[in-house]
C-alpha cells in the first residue's frame, strides 16, 4: 500500500463541496489538485512550497485540470502558512522531505515543520484532521521525524487523537503517517 494513498482515502472522509483545505508541501502538485478535486467549486486550498519552480508546476497543472480557482498558491515556507490563512480549515496535509525529482539538498527541516504544525493545528475546524507523512531517509529527515513525533506525543489528548502508521516489513526509512484529529 502506498502511504500517499492512505492520505487520499483518509482526505476523502474529511472533505466536502466546499471545505478548505492546505497542502503544507505542495512539492510537484499532486495533492493539491486532489484536494481541489475534493472541495468542489465552492472550496478552497491553500498550497505551500518553498520552491519556484515547484509552486510554477502546480499552477499549471491545476490550470490544466480546470481548478486554478480553487486554490491559492504561496511561494514560501510552510512556517508562514497559518499566518497567511484568515480562515477555519477542515484538512492540512504535508508531505516532509524534498520534492521528487529535484534538489534533494532542499528538504523540509525540523523547526518550520514544527512551527508549520502548530499554526496549522491552530487554525484547524474542531474535528478537522492533519495528516502528516514523514520521509526520513535523508540529511536532516531523522531529526525532523523525531521532533515532530515528540512535539505530537505532547498534545493534550482531551483536545486531540493522534494516530501514527508505518510499515513495519520495510527496510530503508519506510514513511511514517501521523493522523491528528481535532477533538474540540
């Protein structure tokens, strides 16, 4: 089972016509045009990436599927994300390590991912979900898994559920699913 599949599956149990949503990592588009797929006409996403040229393929992929309205795009750190959304969100979903196919010297690291969770499960709706997939298998990947486990682990559990899944048969870094729902 591919772990980007599971986040879809779970993506569509928390999504309607109208929901807004956030790709923390937009990375190649992949997700973002699901979640604009999921939110209808009268939904929204906000997308994140730190890269140009990431940000650029994700705009015309989404053009080219028919959604370039329903999503707002930001070329900047995932840090900065909550403070650029002035709503509830139903969904945020990151994808942490480096984009396919480019710079794997550019990744996501600890402290954004951090202080992109917590303002993210700020702005979360109560009963919203954030699903956050680890990738772990490079430079820097371990501790950032680490210290967002740590930091989830901490989450007060009258407020939130928090879920972790991996593939216990795989060798060589299998990704880590964190599930977190908002109770309140």
């Amino acid at each position: 089972m591919q772990m980007v599949s599971l986040v879809h599956q779970i993506a569509k149990g928390c999504l309607t016509k109208g929901s807004r949503a956030v790709d923390a990592t937009m990375g190649n588009g992949g997700d973002t045009e699901f979640l604009c797929g999921l939110v209808g006409e009268t939904g929204k996403v906000y997308a994140f990436d730190i890269q140009k040229e990431a940000v650029e393929h994700t705009r015309k992929r989404l053009e080219a599927a028919g959604y370039g309205e329903r999503a707002e795009l930001f070329c900047c750190s995932h840090a900065q994300a909550a403070g650029k959304i002035d709503e509830e969100i139903d969904l945020f979903v990151f994808n942490l390590g480096y984009l396919p196919g480019g710079d794997k010297r550019i990744i996501t690291r600890k402290e954004s991912t951090l202080a992109a969770a917590d303002g993210l499960l700020g702005k979360l709706k109560s009963k919203g979900t954030g699903l956050i997939l680890s990738y772990y298998g490079h430079a820097g990947g371990m501790e950032e898994k680490n210290g967002l486990e740590a930091y989830l682990k901490q989450l007060p559990g009258k407020s939130y559920d928090v879920l972790q899944i991996g593939m216990v048969n795989r060798d060589h870094f299998p990704p880590v699913l964190y599930v977190v729902k908002k109770l309140t």
